[in-house]
C-alpha cells in the first residue's frame, strides 16, 4: 500500500513538473521583413526585378512605335489599296491595338511572378534561419512583429537571426 501511495504521488509530481515546464516555454517575435530586406540576396532580387521591368517596358514601347509606324504606313498608302487589302490591314491593326492594350497587365503579371521566383528561396531561408534560431534558443513560439500590438524589447529575435545569416 506505501508503494501504491509512494507510486501515485510521484507519478502525480512528475506531471505538476511537466505541467509548469510546458508553461514555462519562451515566446519571441521577429520582423520578417527586415530579415529580408537586410539579406543582401533580397537587394540582388530586387535590383534583376528592376532591369527585367527595364526590359519588359522596353519591349512595350517597342510594339507601340510598331503598330504607330504600321499604322501611319496604312494611313498613307491606303489610297492605293484594293478594298479587300484594307480590310486585311485594318484586322491587322485591330489584332495589334488589342494585344497592345492588354501588355499593361501582361507586364504586370509577368513581373508577379518573377517576383515570386525570386523571393521564394530568400523567404524559405530566412523562415529556416528563425525556424533555427529559436530552436537553439529555445523559443517555442515565434511570432511576425508587424502582426504584434505589444511586445517587449528583450523578445526580439532579429538580432539573433540576422548573426545566423551573417548579415551586420
């Protein structure tokens, strides 16, 4: 029977201990978009995002004098022209004005998703570095900052984070 008691009783400690380390666990928080934007792979991303831009809207403004230059040929040679031929040119035209309405957004998709490309890799390993980070410090919980309404100073992760990706 004092076994029995002896048993339970220690049984019954060893959860109160395991209850209070459970509550005991670290909550930190981390601005992920200052990692980001202080990896120098984020800078390198958004520099080729900028000339791949460069050369999308070069290739619009390309198109554009094109369809003026066709359209300015058609304009003055139309005179000439059978009306079968007109009309051949003026689909043309038409099939070049609407394509060319619709490179606005076609730009804008295009560089969506080469934003993605780029910043997927750069964002996984900055997750994998906090992910780390509070693991070695025993952080159970990391939070983003911006999503934080209060926090305190000492729970700030990014320091740590940044000395793991070697960024000053």
């Amino acid at each position: 029977m004092k076994k029995l008691l002896t048993v339970v009783l220690m049984a019954g400690a060893l959860m109160v201990a395991n209850n209070k380390a459970n509550a005991q666990q670290k909550i930190g928080y981390v601005s992920l978009n200052e990692i980001i934007m202080s990896m120098p792979e984020a800078k390198k991303a958004d520099s080729s995002l900028q000339q791949y831009q460069a050369a999308l809207v070069e290739s619009a403004k390309e198109k554009q004098a094109s369809f003026e230059e066709k359209a300015q040929k058609f304009i003055i040679d139309s005179a000439k022209m059978t009306q079968a031929v007109k009309d051949v040119q003026r689909k043309n035209l038409q099939a070049l004005s609407q394509e060319l309405a619709g490179e606005e957004q076609r730009i804008q998709q295009e560089l969506q998703k080469r934003q993605d490309e780029l910043t997927e890799p750069i964002q996984k390993k900055a997750m994998d570095a906090i992910a780390a980070t509070a693991k070695e410090n025993g952080y159970g919980y990391v939070f983003v900052k911006e999503q934080l309404i209060v926090y305190p100073p000492a729970d700030d992760l990014a320091p740590l984070v940044k000395k793991k990706l070697g960024i000053k």
